[in-house]
C-alpha cells in the first residue's frame, strides 16, 4: 500500500498544480463579470488593468496561484526526467515573469503622478513570461510524450497556438512603426492577450497533465 501510495504522489502533486492554474483563471474571468471591473473592456484592455482596481487583490492572488501551479508542475515534470534542462529554465523564467507582475504593478496613466519605471518591469517581465512557456513546452513535449504522439502533437499545437497570438501583437508593433500609429490600437489587445494567456495555460496544463499508467 505505500509503495502504490509514493507512486500516485507526482500525479496528485500534478493535478494539484493544474488545479491551481485553473482556479486562477476563474479568478481573471471573475473580474469581468463583477462591478467595477466589469467595466474593463475584455476587448481593448489588458489584463493587468484589473491590479488596477478596486479589486486587485484578487487579481494579485489570481497571478500568483498561477505562478505556484506552474512551479508545482514544472517540478514534478523535472523530477519526472520528462522536462529538459532547457526547458525547466524557461518555465522559471515564466513562474518569475508572472511574480514581476505582480510585484511591479502596471503604470496607471491616469495618475499624473505615476512613473514609469515600475510599468516598464512590468511590460518587459509580461514579455519574457509569454514568451518562455510555450518555447518550453514545445521544448519538451517529445522529453514529456515519449510513447503518446497524440498528447505530444497536443502540446505542440497549443505552444505554437501561443506563439502565433504574440506574433499578432509583434504584427501591430511592426505595422505602427511603419504608419506611425499607436499599436495596441491596431488589434484588439485585450483580446489577444487574454486569448494567449488562456492558450498557454491550457498548454501547460496539457503538458503537466499526468500519465496513465499501465496495470
């Protein structure tokens, strides 16, 4: 019985992680239906508008279950030997990113007295964040599925799903230098944001999710 019981530990620890990637993402979609933030445009802001809210407790503690179930399930892929060296220091650098986030609130342009050295933290760690996640997943999604191409071409086809959302704001950045327009006016960032971070999570939860093992 405890051998049966140590072997179920890194599934349960994993599902735990997922779990908490799934609860933080229900707390984000909170914020779009409960006053005031759900005067926040879903379409035209990003999601770091909701730490400027009344309610950014419960943005603050969204973004940090998120970051504590990627950790979570980072490392028990690693102990697992199904996460590269490559791959677990870019999954770092996702789980870093997201607390930057946190810890470096969003400029608040409103506020005539806001600075913008905190912002630009926060703009360049959301960056390296979105980034990193999907290059790892992609990274590891051979290490990871070794005997299940279905669940590795699942993971690929997420991370690349992504990469193509931040694409379409690397897109609007090229584009407004070009026409010397603002970019995040070209494209509906709000939407784009929240459809890449809801595409990353769902990759790294397709590549955390445990293993079925053979009786």
């Amino acid at each position: 019985m405890t051998t049966v019981s140590a072997d179920r530990r890194p599934a349960l620890f994993a599902l735990a992680g997922i779990a908490a990637l799934a609860l933080g993402a229900v707390l984000v979609l909170l914020l779009q239906v409960v006053p005031p933030t759900d005067e926040i445009s879903a379409t035209r802001r990003t999601i770091s508008e909701y730490g400027l809210s009344d309610h950014k407790w419960v943005f603050d503690l969204a973004v940090v279950l998120v970051a504590a179930g990627s950790a979570v399930a980072l490392a028990v892929l690693r102990l697992q030997g199904r996460l590269p060296v490559v791959a677990a220091v870019l999954g770092a650098f996702w789980t870093a990113g997201l607390l930057v986030i946190v810890a470096f609130p969003k400029t608040d342009w409103t506020n005539a007295a806001a600075t913008g050295a905190g912002g630009t933290l926060h703009r360049i760690a959301s960056v390296i964040a979105f980034v990193c996640l999907p290059l790892a997943v992609l990274i590891s999604a051979r290490t990871a599925f070794p005997d299940s191409p279905r669940r590795r071409i699942l993971a690929r086809t997420l991370a690349v799903a992504s990469l193509a959302w931040f694409a379409v704001i690397l897109g609007a950045v090229a584009v407004a230098a070009l026409t010397d327009q603002h970019w995040w006016l070209l494209i509906p960032l709000g939407l784009v944001e929240r459809g890449m971070a809801l595409t990353e999570l769902v990759a790294l939860a397709a590549l955390a999710a445990p293993l079925r093992t053979r009786r």
